[in-house]
C-alpha cells in the first residue's frame, strides 16, 4: 500500500504579516527609498497618492501641493512619532521604523509633490 505524506504548508498570510506590529521587523537604516517601499507603500502607495487600502483608512495625497502646504515638519513629525486622532494611523516606531529615520521620511514624503 501506497503511503500518502502530508504536509502541511506554512501559511503564506504569515509572510504577510509583517506591517502592522510585528516583532523583529526592522526597516534597514539608511536606504530610505527601501523604508518606504517596504514599509509604507502598503498605504501611501508607491507614488504617494494612497492605495486602495491606504484610501480606506484615510490617507492623505502627498502629490498635493495643498495638503504639502497644510502640514509642517514638526507637525508631520508628531503624527509620526505620536500616531493622530485617526485610529487608523498607527506610529511609526510601530511599524519598526528607527524615528531617527523621520527627518529623511519627511523629505521624501515632502519630493512626491513639485
Ligand atoms: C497602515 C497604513 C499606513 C502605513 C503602513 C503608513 N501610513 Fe502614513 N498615514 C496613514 C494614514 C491613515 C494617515 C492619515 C492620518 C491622519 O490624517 O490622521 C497617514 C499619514 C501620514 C503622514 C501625514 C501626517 C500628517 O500629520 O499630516 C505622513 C508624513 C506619513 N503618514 C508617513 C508615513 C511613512 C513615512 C510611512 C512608512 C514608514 C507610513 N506613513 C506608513 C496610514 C499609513
């Protein structure tokens, strides 16, 4: 008789489980293109409009001459080290980035609008 294995496949949900919270996710200082793309493209998209997701949950649109005007540094800042009154934005030492990376978030953040 034929003996049949099993396996049981490591759920692929696991690998995406990495955004929101989870331990022992560390954006590599330094190459902050490679911050954004690994950590916030999931919501700002990769030309810093907004996903669909990030939509949902309220993102604002970094190509907006406007919005860029509304906010300063600082403010911006607070909203990243602090999270905002959306209960959707989470903080982003959260989401395992080192805050000493934020100056250079913001100025990428600030180049998605001309
Ligand atoms: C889970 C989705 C999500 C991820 C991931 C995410 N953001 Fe956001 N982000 C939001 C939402 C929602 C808002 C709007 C918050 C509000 O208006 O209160 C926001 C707002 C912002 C703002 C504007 C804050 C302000 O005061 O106007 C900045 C800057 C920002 N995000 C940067 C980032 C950076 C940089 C990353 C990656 C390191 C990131 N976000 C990852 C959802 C996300």
């Amino acid at each position: 008789m034929k003996k049949i294995l099993t396996y049981c496949a490591i759920p692929v949900a696991t690998m995406f489980g990495i955004y929101l919270g989870f331990p022992g996710f560390t954006a590599q200082a330094g190459d902050i293109n490679q911050i954004y793309k690994d950590t916030c493209e999931l919501c700002h998209a990769k030309d810093g409009k907004g996903s669909e997701a990030g939509k949902q949950f309220g993102v604002p649109d970094f190509s907006s001459a406007d919005y860029q005007k509304s906010r300063t540094d600082a403010q911006m800042k607070e909203s990243m080290t602090n999270g905002t009154k959306n209960p959707n934005y989470v903080k982003l030492s959260d989401l395992g980035v080192d805050l000493a990376e934020l100056d250079n978030l913001i100025k990428l953040v600030r180049g998605f609008s001309q």
